[in-house]
C-alpha cells in the first residue's frame, strides 16, 4: 500500500547546476516524443482546412499573408503566452491539469467536495503553496464558500473539461493514424483502402500496445521522428520562403489581420476553426506536465517547436501566395522534390506519433479524477522510478483502443463509404440492443431499459442519418476524399474539444491568481477578459459546426461527465450514511473494555471511509459474531487535494477509546498522483506507527489524559521510513516465522496452511516477515511495556483485514433520477470496476467482508 517511489522534484528549480540542467534537457528531448507530437504536425491540415467552403474564393495574396497573421499570433498569444509563460507558473508541486488548478482552489479556499478531510491535512508540506502561507478572506470566497450548488457547479465545470479531454483522445488517433496512411495512397495508387484501413489499424493496435513500457521508453521511442520532423519542416519552411516570396516577413504585423476580415467577413470568422488547428495539442503541454518538468517543456517549446513551426507555417503560406491551386494538398505540393519522399515517410510516422500526447494525458487525467473520487477505481501502473507522474492505466487504454478502432474500421471500402460510418454506428447500436436485451432476460434493472430499448431504435435512425449527410459527397471515391469526410467528421469536433478545454483552464486560471496567488481581482479580470475575447472567437466558430460533427465531443464528454459524476454521486451519499450512523462511543465504551465478547489474539484492521468515528460495519460484526481480535484498529485509506504525500507525512495515528480497549485509529493518507503499491510491509510499517505513538503517548503531555472518552479525533503524525529496530520495538526480519508456543495464536493449523499455499502462489506480493520484540529498557513505563507487549503479540497472532461488502440503494422515498443514479448508474459501475479489497493491495486470504445495505 505504499505510494510509487520517485524524488519528488521543485516546480521551481533555485539552482541551475550541471546535473540539473542535463537533466532537464533530457526530459526535453523525452517531451518531443510525448507532449508535442499532436502540435507539431498541425501544419499538415491548418492552410488547406482554413481555405475550405466559400473561403475558396478568397485566396489572394493579402488573405494568405492574413492568414498567416492569424496563425504566428494566435501561436504566439496562446501557448506561448498563456500557457509557457503563466499557466506552467501555476503547477501544483509540479502537477498539470485542469485538476491541478482545481487542487489548488480547494486548498486555499473552501471549494472542495471531498468529505472527510481534516485540519491536520492542511499540515502537510506539499499543502502549503503560492507566494504567503496566510489565506486572505474576501467577499468574492466567502460568496463561493458559503453556497454549495456553486462549488458543484465548479467541479462539474472541471469535470467536464477533463471529459473534453478524453473524448479527444478517442479522436485523435483515429484522424492521426488515417491520416499517415493516406500518405501512401498520394504516393502509390497500387494500394486499395481496405489494405489502407488494415494497416491504420494494425498502426493503432501497436500504437497502444506500446503504453505499457511506460512514458520514459515511448518517449525514447518516439522524440527522434519528432525531431527529424521539425528538422524537416524548418527547412522546408526556409526554402519556401527565400525561393517564393521573402515578402510574407511583412505578415508578422497584426495590420494584415485587419485586412483579412475586411476582405472575408463572415467567411473569415467561419475559417477561424481551420486556424484553430494550428494550436490543437496545446493543453498538452500543461496535461503533461506531472511527466516532466515545467522548465524542460519550456526549453523544448522555446527552442524548438515555436521557430520551427512558425518558419513552416510562413513557407506554405510564402508558397501558396504565388501557387494558390495548391491550396488542397499545400503542405505536400510545398515540398521539394528532391526530399519529396523522405519528408513524406517523415511525415507520416510523426502523425502516428501525434497521438501520443492526448493518450497520455487521458492517463494523467483518470488517474486525478479516481483519486478526488470522481472515477471508478482502475488499475493505475507506474512505469519510472524517477518521475512521479508517469503512469499506465490498463483498463482505459484498452478502451480508447477498441473505441479508435471502432471508428477506424467503419471505413473499410469504397462500396458503401457514402454510409460507413453510418453503418458501423447502426452496428454498435444494434451491440448495445442486444446487450440491453440480456441484462433484460437476466432480470437486471427492468424498467430502464425496457424504457431505453423502447427509444434506441430513433437514436440509432438519427445518428447514421447526420453523419450520412456528412459523408455522402464521398462514395465511390478514393482515400483521399475519405479523409476528407474525415475531416467533417473527427477535425470539427477536435477543434471544439481543443477551445472547449481551453477556456476552462482559463478560468480556473483566473481563480487561481486570485485565491492563490493573492493577485488583485482587477488582474485576474484582465487576464479572463483578454484570453476568453480570444477564444471566445475561436470558440464561436466551433459551435457553428455542431450540427455537420462537433456534436461527437460533446456526446463523448456528456458520457464520461455522466459517468465521472454518478460515482462521486454515489460515494458521497454512501460517506454521509456512514457520517450519520456512526457506533455511540458511550456504547462502546458501556460495553467495558471486553466490548461484551471475546477478545482473541491477533490484529483487526477495520477498514473505512470515516476519518472520525466508529463506522457502522463495526456494530453488525459484534453483533453477529461472538468473538473480536484483541487489537483493533480502524483504517481510513483517503485522497487529500496535493498531487503527493510524503512517506513520513502519511499515516495520522490515534487511539479511538481509553488505553485498556486497544482501539486505535490509522488515516493513510494519498496525494491524487501517489500509487498505492503493495509492497508486502504495510503491516509491519503499521505496527510500528503504532508502538512509536504509544510510547510517545507517554511522554507528550497533551496526549497524557488517555484515559480521557473523548479521545477520537485526536492524531499524530508517525513517520513510516524503513521498519527498523527503534526505541519502542526491536525489529528482525526472517524468512519464516515460528509462533511461540507461549503465545496463543487464533490461526488454525489449517489457515496456516492455507497463508502458506497462499504465499507460494504469489511470491510477487510475499509479505516480509518482520518480527517485533521489545527492548531490555527497565525505566519504560509497566502501562506502555505491558499495551506494547499486547501489541507485538496481537501481530504474531495474526493479522485480519475487515471491510463493508456495501450495497447502496436508493430510499423508497426517493426521487426517480435519484434512483436511477444510485440503483442503475452507481450500481453499474460498482459491480463493474475493481473490488476496494483490490485496489487497496488487501491479501485475499485474511479478508474479511461483512455485508451491509445502505439505504441513502
């Protein structure tokens, strides 16, 4: 159960020495491979998308170096600007993300959903952040603190961001890995599209194969295509403007920008979704940034993709001034010759490589939204020792995989392409029939989908319909009209995706240069007002695009944000009813120190989500069982707002009753980007925590009354480093452990047996043996020698892992979208992601699970 290992690095770096600075040159070189594959292959549709439609009729000189002016400044305002020069200044402890900016709200401001946080986690190191440490009230807080449908509104509005973001990463590899193949069909008309359609998806099943070796080797993998690239395009660019016209310097002034809305109109405001695509995989860089380091993203766009990809994007349009026919195929018509097909196998392996940055940041992005418990609990990897952010989530990699190919295999020939994706959506219509016709014979959740079934055949009627319409100029046509439809299809809505993200970030932005960078609101005003006048342009010119496609994002992301929100719907109305049914500590403590049973040897971990209190699983065991272990210990695992914990900051310990109960409380705390690992010493880290406050518990006075009731609630920090032999407890680590005769042990011959067939078959996951004995001091304390004894030997004894087997359901009482959230959507998802006993690397042979049915 601990965190993934990592050195934890400064977002910002003091001191620039030798080993810093080659450091960060490497994470640079890696970020080529990841962040800026998608960006840097915008100049393969930007001119050709943007003079699309009536704009055809507009390509003169002085619109072309308009163009080009809306481009460089649109490049230069926005990533350069926004994003290199302010938003990588405001990481969370060198996290990035709409999730990082949210993180950073909730900790200087009461915004956050979470419901069992603590004062003692605002103690943390990695929680204090922002130029002062003493939180400023103001009117425009407490408005946002005191109202709590405004502070959902705020995590739905993030949540939905981070949605846009996933819903691109289906996208995106479809139209990338579409759009290398198509190369090869410009250069060999020998190749049919059914062979093109096989090799794009033979592309996309190694594209993400390969995500399991982990950022550090893809990135190795990938950053030499993306250099060669940009190498490429540089020079191209270079040619293009010293051979055809050294003139388009002059279109560095915002003046040809004037003239080209003069001359356009309309057309012009509608043609901004094609200039749009020159910034599409910017929010990567910030998404990414838990992967690298804020200053080696910056060296990288600095020195690299800016110069080059602005020197392309003046070639091309240097090219298209004197040869507008080109205006269709412009980027492949503006290279030479002589390296035509070098560039165009350059070319096509760097649009597979595009895909490499929105795939990494869905990782990242799930990965935030399970810890803040917004998403259903996966399986997250961490594939680097070094960084901590670098991750592999198996099961939305797979996902996105099957839904990429879904979209890709649509296009399989020539015949029926007027309808592919028609059909292919009709197809997947008629799964999800037949899958909703089993869960209906099986007597699973009746009525809704009797009520879904009823309707589906309309959505499945009118969806095929509006992509027809898109697609019907393309039948019996070759690949390169495909991509075309392709555009209408995937490009729109990327665009849409692309703007949507980033005018949430910007307003997250702007709360955090008030709330946590203590800025004026007058600033953070300017700051909102300039960058949404931007994007709020840009963005208009999306949203006339919804109905011919960019509908498909915002399907996509009202899934997953349907999805994300149901969870934390859920979960949290699961905390309230056990905040509201805690176990009396009178009645406990009524019970006397024996609780009225049994107390047999050995440890019981009781696992719950209550950070305070006795959870009420506590009550339905004693209740039912006549016999409880002698040493209790209720375990809260929980997420706090920082991206990482440190080891020695993790576990807050406490006792629950007085000494003679051996009732003791542990919260193992988790930032949102901490892995929780099973390394098989949890328990004996545990231990100790708990011998370390029992024998500070005896000299610090504030922790002397311990024989006061009202004991819960009251914790101290214990370091977790490596178990060793401390002041409290000799530690001694052995490959087998004989019990002592003279201890009792509740473990039958049997269940050891059973631990030790156990262990054989899993010797990845093998518990250390770790054998506490206590030292030969003669001034302890009898009280604490004799609580500590008890303790070493409740751990020979055995230790049990306790848990809910919890069955949420709606009240009878309740609303009909309540119950078709928590008895249909929270139900769902529950009984389909991975088990808590999973998730918290919980051994299998010592669980314990104890039925309950909460009735929220």
């Amino acid at each position: 159960m601990e965190a993934g290992a990592g050195t934890h690095r400064s977002s910002n770096p003091s001191q620039f020495s030798w080993s810093t600075l080659s450091r960060n040159l490497l994470l640079a070189y890696q970020s080529f491979g990841v962040v800026y594959g998608d960006l840097s292959t915008s100049p393969l549709y930007v001119y050709k998308n943007t003079f699309a439609g009536k704009m055809r009729k507009h390509q003169t000189e002085e619109v072309i170096f308009g163009a080009f002016s809306l481009i460089f400044w649109t490049f230069t305002l926005i990533p350069l600007i926004k994003y290199i020069c302010i938003l990588l200044s405001a990481d969370d402890n060198g996290e990035g993300g709409t999730f990082a900016l949210y993180s950073l709200l909730c900790r200087h401001a009461k915004f956050s959903l979470l419901p069992n946080q603590q004062a003692a986690d605002e103690e943390l190191s990695a929680y204090k952040y922002g130029p002062s440490t003493q939180a400023i009230s103001s009117p425009l807080k407490r408005f946002l603190e005191k109202h709590r449908r405004l502070r959902t509104v705020l995590l739905l509005v993030v949540l939905f961001g981070a949605c846009m973001v996933i819903g691109d990463g289906v996208l995106t590899p479809a139209i990338s890995v579409l759009s290398a193949v198509s190369g090869l069909q410009v250069a060999e008309n020998k190749l049919t599209n059914g062979e093109l359609v096989l090799l794009a998806c033979v592309i996309l099943v190694g594209l993400f194969a390969l995500q399991h070796c982990g950022t550090h080797k893809v990135a190795f993998m990938f950053a030499p295509i993306v250099i060669i690239w940009l190498v490429s395009i540089l020079s191209i660019g270079l040619y293009n403007i010293i051979h055809w016209n050294p003139k388009i310097l002059r279109a560095l002034s915002p003046h040809y920008i004037i003239k080209f809305f003069s001359q356009t109109g309309k057309d012009g405001w509608i043609s901004l979704g094609g200039v749009l695509l020159s910034i599409t995989g910017t929010e990567a860089m910030f998404a990414d940034l838990g992967h690298f380091t804020a200053l080696s993203i910056r060296l990288a766009f600095a020195l690299a993709i800016y110069p080059c990809l602005v020197v392309q994007y003046m070639g091309q349009a240097a090219f298209l001034s004197k040869n507008p026919s080109s205006m269709s195929n412009s980027f492949y018509d503006s290279i030479p010759d002589p390296v035509f097909w070098p560039v165009c196998v350059i070319a096509t392996l760097a649009a597979v490589v595009g895909s490499q940055a929105i795939i990494t940041a869905t990782f990242s992005i799930v990965k935030q939204c399970h810890a803040l418990g917004c998403f259903p609990r996966v399986k997250v990897v961490h594939t680097s020792k070094n960084i901590y952010g670098q991750i592999y989530i198996p099961e939305i990699n797979w996902i996105l995989m099957v839904l990429t190919l879904a979209v890709t295999v649509g296009f399989q020939d020539t015949t029926f392409i007027g309808n592919a994706y028609g059909k292919s959506f009709l197809s997947l219509c008629y799964a999800v029939i037949l899958f909703l016709n089993y869960l209906m014979l099986s007597g699973d959740y009746p009525k809704l989908f009797m009520i879904m079934y009823a309707n589906f055949p309309g959505v499945s009627y009118w969806g095929p319909k509006l992509l027809h319409k898109c697609l019907c100029r393309v039948r019996n046509r070759g690949m390169v009209d495909i991509l075309s439809a392709l555009f209408h299809t995937f490009i729109r809505p990327m665009r849409l995706a692309c703007m949507t993200v980033m005018f949430i970030t910007t307003f997250l932005m702007a709360l955090v240069i008030i709330f946590v960078w203590q800025k004026s609101v007058i600033l953070a005003a300017c700051f909102l007002i300039f960058f949404w006048f931007i994007e709020g342009v840009y963005l208009s010119a999306a949203l006339m695009k919804v109905p011919q496609g960019g509908w498909a994002p915002l399907v996509l992301s009202a899934v997953f944000l349907l999805i994300m929100y149901i969870w934390h719907y859920g979960i949290r109305k699961k905390y309230n009813f056990d905040l509201h049914n805690k176990v009396s500590l009178k009645w406990i403590l009524g019970l006397g120190p024996s609780l009225g049973i049994v107390r047999v040897p050995g440890i019981g971990l009781i696992y719950s989500e209550l950070a305070t209190g006795v959870p009420a699983i506590f009550s339905h065991f004693v209740t039912n069982l006549p016999a409880f272990h002698k040493v209790l210990v209720f375990v809260c695992v929980k997420s706090v707002p920082v991206p990482h914990v440190p080891p020695e900051e993790r576990f807050l310990i406490g006792r629950v009753c007085p000494r003679p109960y051996r009732m003791y409380r542990c919260i193992v705390r988790y930032g949102y980007k901490d892995i929780q690992r099973d390394d098989g010493n949890f328990e004996n880290k545990l231990i100790q925590s708990i011998a370390e406050f029992i024998q500070m518990e005896a000299v610090e006075p504030q922790f002397s009354s311990s024989e006061s009731p009202s004991l819960d609630g009251r914790m101290a920090v214990m370091s977790i480093n490596p178990v060793q032999s401390s002041l409290s407890l000799i530690a001694s680590e052995q490959d087998f452990i004989s019990i002592d005769d003279s201890i009792q042990s509740s473990r039958s011959l049997t269940l050891q047996s059973l631990r030790s067939a156990y262990d054989d078959e899993n010797p990845q996951i093998r518990r250390r043996h770790v054998r506490f004995q206590l030292p030969s001091n003669p001034g302890m304390d009898p009280s604490v020698r004799e609580e500590l004894m008890d303790l070493v030997q409740a751990k020979e004894a055995g230790v049990a892992y306790i848990m809910g087997h919890s069955y949420v359901k709606a009240r009878r009482s309740s609303s009909f979208l309540k119950k078709l959230a928590i008895d249909i959507g929270y139900s769902f998802l529950r009984k389909n992601c991975r088990g808590p006993a999973v998730a918290l690397n919980i051994p299998h042979i010592s669980l314990i699970e104890v039925g309950m049915i909460y009735y929220v």
